[in-house]
C-alpha cells in the first residue's frame, strides 16, 4: 500500500512513519486492488489526532481518532479501518455469492426453455449480460465451467468475451475503440 504520512504540529518522526505505514501493510490481504493512504498525525493541545484516509478502486474509507497518546491513537483509527474494510469486503462477496446464484438459475433456465433456435447448424442462444470487472467474470466463468462468458465491462461499458484456450489460459475478446 502507498502510504504518505503528514505532521502538523509536531516534529517528524520517522519511528511514528514507519509504525503507521508497517500497520497499514497489513491491511492489504483485505484489498483486491492497490490503495493509497494518506495519514495525517497532529497535536493540539494535549490531544494527539490521527487521521487516515484509503483510497483505492471503487473504495474510500476515512477514520479519526484522538488520545492523549499519538501510538494509540493510531490504533484506534486502524481498528476503525480495518471493521470498515471487513465490512466492504463481506458486501462485496455478498453481493457476488448473490449474482452467482442468479446466474446459475438463469443459465439452468435458459438450457432448459425452448429459446434456443436452429438455423441449419447454428444454435443461437439469447443471454442476460450484466456489467462487471474482468476479475469477476473469471469467477463467473470459473463457477459456471463454461468455455466462453460473456459480459459487460463495467470500466469500458462494452461487451467482452472472456473464453478458455487450448493450453487452458484465458484469452478476452474486446471490441476495439
């Protein structure tokens, strides 16, 4: 994770730096993609406030404590973040479980319904596309075993098709500008 960290009203430490930046690589097992962190460590008084703010893909967390004691008041802020981030990913993969479950049935329902035409040799097949990353499309493809998926890329909002190749890597098809 990138981490920039900034004192007001205090000296620069490079022990209270590198404690906060050793802190928040921990919290990359939570993230899918890389983040930034910028933390700002202040005194006011006889309060030592510690803010940080996590940006990265799709995700912006912020949390601020204040003690007498800057260390602790660093943890406190990291055991906000890191309920937040818990909090994120669980929905995240709620709502992919959620869109698996609704893929499987659409897709059980689809092979069995009557919409499948005939053209001679070809078998044409309507399907339901929704938009979603590269990354979940993997997962989806992975889930329903199928040779080749196709969806809407949320980044690009055009439609990709992600299928298998023959030495069992993945290969994406996507329309050129």
């Amino acid at each position: 994770m990138q981490t920039s960290v900034t004192f007001k009203n205090i000296d620069p430490s490079d022990n209270l730096a590198d404690y906060v930046s050793h802190k928040l690589d921990k919290f990359d097992k939570f993230l899918d993609n890389p983040a930034e962190a910028n933390v700002v460590l202040s005194v006011e008084k006889f309060r030592h406030i510690a803010e940080i703010n996590i940006t990265g893909d799709r995700l912006n967390i912020y949390g601020k404590e204040e003690t007498a004691d800057m260390y602790s008041a660093i943890d406190m802020v990291l055991d906000k973040l890191e309920k937040q981030l818990k909090k994120n990913k669980d929905k995240i993969k709620e709502k992919r479980s959620s869109a698996k479950s609704r893929m499987k049935e659409s897709m059980q329902e689809s092979s069995m319904s009557t919409d499948i035409e005939s053209h001679g040799q070809v078998m044409v097949e309507p399907i339901d596309y929704k938009p979603m990353d590269v990354e979940e499309a993997i997962l989806q493809m992975d889930l329903l075993e199928n040779q080749f998926f196709v969806f809407t890329n949320a980044r690009t909002e055009r439609v990709n098709v992600l299928y298998r190749r023959k030495d069992g890597n993945l290969g994406l098809i996507q329309p050129s500008n």
